[in-house]
C-alpha cells in the first residue's frame, strides 16, 4: 500500500508525465522521419514533380505544438492538484482543529455546572465560576462566529454596508471595551490619533479586530505585549497591532492568509483554527483595503498593518 502510495505521488507523476511525454516527441519524430522518407521513395519512383526537396517540417512544427499543448493541459491539471491535495490535507487539520476547540470550552461549561449542582458553591465562589463560563461562551461565540463568516465569504461575497463614521473612535471604544477581559499581567497599550474618519461596517471589523487581538496573544509567551496605533497616512487610516510574541519566518508572512493555514510550531499547540487572517483579509479587501504582516523573524515579535480609505471631511 505505502509503494503505491508513493507512486501516485504528485511530484512522481509529474516526472512521470514529462519521461512519457519525452517518449511520445521521439516516437512522433521518428514516425514523421521514417514515414516521409517512405513517402519521398515512393515519389522518387512514381511522380518525381511531387517532390519539394525537403521534409515538410510544418507538419512537424504543428505536431509538436500539439504535444506541447497537452503538455500545458497536463501541467494546469497538476498545479490543480497539487492545490486541491493540500487544501484536503488543511482541511482534515481543520476538523481535528475545530473539533477541540468546541470540546474545550463545552467540557469546561460541563464541568463547573456539575459542580455548581453538586456542591452548591459559595456566592464568590458562584462568581468566579459564572465569570469562566461567560468567558467560555464567549470563546464558542466567537468560534461559531468564524465559522459562519468563513462559509458566507467562500461561497459568495457579501456586500458590505459601509458607512461614514469616526473610526478612531470606533477602535478606542472596541479595545477599550476588551481590556478587562485580557488575560492577566498582559501589557496592553493604545495609541490612536482622534478624528480620523473612514466609510467601514463596525459588525464586520469587530470580527477582524477580534481575530487579530487573539492572534497576537495566542503566539506571545505570558504575559503579552501588545502595542496597538492607529495614524492618518495622506488618504489612508493606518492601523497597526504589534506584539512581542513568537514571530514569523519571512516564508510564512504571505501563507498565514489561506484559509485553514496554521503557523508550524512543532509539538506546542496553539489554539486556533487558521481561520482568522482568512477572514480579516477578506473583509478587509470588501472595505477596499489592504492588510499585511511584517515580522523581523521568529522569537521578535509580528506586526499587523491594516490600511483603511480614509475621508477628509468630519465623520
């Protein structure tokens, strides 16, 4: 099973492809050769005026050209491939991936409402326990959330109600409202310059923003350290989430945005379901802007850049 698993491997049926299609080129031109110097014979001996006095090597040409054209089609057929084996193998990550990050935070909910049945808990004790399954709601929340938002961009592209507003006060009010609930001792600082004003839809941007807030302490070793700016640049609203984290080697800064793609970090697990970037490049580009990584390398940290359409006049 393994040898013939190896065999229809694509780089080998690639190779494969490209000996047979060598062969196929030899045995046409040894046919064509051989046939017209038959052909030439015959002439020679039967009808001397049909000869030219060369091979007729337009036939050649176009037969080659044929070859050469099945050739493309197989090679169009094999990037297709190879593209559809890897987002097979993402996929199957996926569903393990996914499948855990349900588990968790239900087998969490499970576990403190049996004790709370059981043991009837104190009232601050009750409090904290209250507090951890609102936090696990909110992590299964924002889980459905991706995952719906994922399937809504892959099979059509929805349309955006994009209004006018203050967009420095829209960050200011969105991380200001998801301070308190950062893990504890993280170091969390905010720079936004006020009055910057752009045409964007908060419910969309909210799920970009929250993504982004999740990376950057998902891949920093506790506690994290995020900085996050917000600048007016000419006709654009520049906005910047930095952290201090594991960064990224400079070949996986452009991988991170293809739906499913995790960042290899060996035998640690980080949560996630390499659905984030995906979806905050998507909506980003709806909002008629760019995003992009920057990272001096692993272990110094990632930096997130989103450019948003900036207005002149007051929001």
């Amino acid at each position: 099973m393994k040898f013939w698993r190896k065999l229809i491997n694509p780089l080998f049926a690639l190779i494969a492809i490209q000996l047979a299609w060598l062969l196929v080129v030899m045995v046409w031109i040894r046919w064509f050769v051989s046939s017209h110097q038959r052909l030439r014979e015959l002439a020679e001996k039967y009808s001397p005026e049909l000869l030219h006095g060369t091979i007729d090597w337009v036939l050649l040409a176009e037969g080659l050209l044929l070859l050469a054209l099945i050739l493309g089609g197989v090679y169009v057929i094999f990037i297709y491939w190879r593209r559809q084996a890897s987002l097979y193998r993402e996929q199957k990550k996926f569903i393990a991936q996914v499948t855990h990050e349900l588990k968790s935070p239900l087998a969490s909910l499970q576990l403190h409402l049996e004790t709370i049945r059981l043991r009837k808990p104190r009232p601050e004790k009750l409090d904290a326990f209250v507090a951890t399954m609102l936090a696990d709601t909110e992590r299964l929340h924002g889980l459905i959330n991706n995952l719906l938002t994922a399937n809504r961009l892959e099979l059509k592209a929805p349309r955006l109600s994009l209004r006018k507003a203050d967009f420095s006060a829209f960050v200011t009010n969105y991380f200001a409202q998801q301070q308190p609930s950062l893990p504890a001792h993280t170091r969390f600082e905010l720079d936004v310059e006020t009055g910057l004003a752009s045409r964007f839809e908060g419910e969309s941007l909210e799920i970009v923003l929250r993504n982004l807030l999740e990376n950057a302490l998902f891949y920093s070793h506790p506690p994290a350290d995020i900085q996050v700016s917000l600048r007016g640049e000419k006709n654009y609203c520049h906005l910047t989430i930095r952290d201090q984290g594991r960064g990224l080697p400079p070949e996986e800064l452009k991988k991170v945005f293809r739906i499913f793609y995790r960042a290899n970090r060996g035998s640690e697990r980080v949560p996630g379901t390499g659905l984030g970037l995906f979806i905050a490049r998507a909506i980003i580009r709806r909002h008629r802007g760019k995003i992009w990584l920057e990272s001096a390398g692993p272990g110094k940290g990632t930096s997130v850049h989103i450019l948003l359409p900036r207005l002149t006049e007051p929001a």
